[in-house]
C-alpha cells in the first residue's frame, strides 16, 4: 500500500475514546443526565512524498458534527454517554489525483465507494463509554467502529486534567501508547506522553497547552512515518463554569528526510478543530 494512503483511515480516529484506570477524582468537567453536546470538526490533511523524480500527494478535508449524549451520571459522578454522528463531509484527493466526495446532505451526488463507507456512521450510537470528570474513560461499554486500544490516542474531550481546581501556569502530564493498527502497522506499540500547561484563565475560560512525545521513537525516519498522524500539539479551551470544553485545536507539521534513500522526503501536515456549537 503506498503511503499516501495511510491518512485516510484519519478520517475514523477523530472519534476518539481514551482508556484509562484511576480513583475517581473530582475534576472540571461536569456532566449531567440528559446533556448534550454538539461540535463541529473541521480537520484537514494533506501528505505530500518524494523519492526522487517521482513526487505524490493526499489531500484530505473532513468535517462533521459530533453529537454527545450524558444518559446517566453515578453517585460516584462517574458518567454515561453516547456518541453520534449528525453530519459529515470529506473530499480526498487520492495520490493518483482522483477526487473522492461524500457529503451525507446530498448523499447521491458522492462517491459511491465513499458512501458505502460513510453512510452507516450518520445517526447510530457509535460508541457508549463511562467518564469521569477528569476526562478520563473509565470503560468502554459498546464501540461500534474498530477496536477500542486506538482510541487511547485521542480523548473524547481534548485533554485529561488533574483533580481540584485549574490554576495558571499548573503542569501535569498524560502517559499513554500510540497503538499502530492497519494499516499505519501491526499492532506495534510505543510509548509516549502528552504534556499539558495551563497558560491562561481568562473568566471561566482556561486555555491548555498540550504536546505530544514519544519516549522512544524509532531509530530509522521511514518507521517514524506512520506514527506523525499521532505526534500532536495544540491548545484546548475549557469552560470552567459550565465545565465543558469548547475548543481544541491540535496540529501536526512535521517533515521526515531521506526516509526511501538519500534526497527523499515526507511532509505530513494535519490541522484538527473542534468547536462546541449549538444544536445542528
């Protein structure tokens, strides 16, 4: 498979659950039976390879709107919710220069491979975990999509925080590992750490800086390819009085040289933005 093709199983991994065992520490976030919560994703990807006369590219745009639903909260403040999909739109512009489309507002006028792919994601649970208000999934009840270790590598809601209160300038961090399923890998796991710094508060607004890190990343830059999908960083913006998050944005811009042989190279660009909105 080339390469190039790899981003294009991003389009699923923005449905992010993170596992993850602790005590049930209070935190910011607050849930509420019955809650819901709509964002809006906008997320674009483009790959771009050279070995050397031969140059390719992948273009991908995705966006969507997320719909998180709160159907019970514990008395241990542990949280239930559900995840769906309102509405989604992607354009891909294939290595070979095909434009691939799917729009679920006008489903006929697609791709049909796309649609056959996309289609069944559009209004169904896709999946139910349990939260706690740190951000942290405790478990996975159902998850209608692939398995549940890759989605470790994205959090439904941005960020894990520490418990107590958010001050300025506090740090604490995320150990987790990046899981490289098909077709980025095997199954080869590595270990990493995001790190997170609260750079301001401004109202209820908290903004938090995060970045990812690879404890021991691969020697050769061709085996470091599929894992920059994965090596994020960005800022996150918490609501600490309503307790949601209402913004994230994570980037990944990195550039791998002589990864196929001398004079080679791979850029990989993703820009990830997910916004709280109203109901759709």
């Amino acid at each position: 498979m080339n390469k190039l093709t790899a981003p294009f199983a991003l389009v699923l991994l923005i449905l992010g659950i993170s596992n993850s065992s602790a005590q049930n520490d209070s935190g910011v976030f607050q849930w509420k039976k019955g809650q819901v919560l709509y964002y809006k994703v906008e997320h674009s990807t483009q790959a771009l390879e050279s070995v050397g006369d031969n140059k390719t590219e992948f273009k991908n745009q995705l966006s969507l709107t997320k719909k998180w639903q709160v159907e019970d909260v514990s008395k241990e403040g542990l949280a239930t919710l559900s995840l769906s999909l309102e509405s989604i739109k992607i354009e891909t512009t294939t290595p070979k220069g095909d434009l691939l489309k799917y729009d679920s507002a006008n489903p006929k006028e697609g791709t049909p491979q796309l649609k056959e792919q996309m289609e069944k994601f559009i209004g169904p649970k896709i999946a139910t975990i349990v939260m706690d208000n740190q951000g942290r999934v405790r478990s996975v009840k159902e998850s209608n999509f692939g398995s549940e270790t890759k989605y470790e590598m994205e959090l439904p809601f941005g960020i894990v925080v520490p418990p107590g209160t958010i001050e300025k300038g506090a740090k604490w961090l995320r150990p987790y590992q990046i899981t490289l399923e098909p077709p980025q890998g095997t199954g080869e796991k590595l270990e990493s750490t995001q790190k997170y710094e609260c750079l301001e508060i401004k109202g209820n607004k908290a903004t938090i800086k995060l970045a990812t890190e690879l404890k021991n990343p691969p020697a050769a830059p061709a085996d470091l390819l599929p894992v920059l999908p994965f090596i994020v960083e960005g800022e996150v913006t918490i609501d600490l009085g309503k307790g949601v998050m209402v913004e994230s944005i994570l980037k990944t811009d990195k550039t791998l040289k002589d990864h196929q042989g001398e004079n080679s190279s791979y850029k990989f660009l993703s820009v990830f933005r997910e916004t709280l909105s109203e109901k759709p």
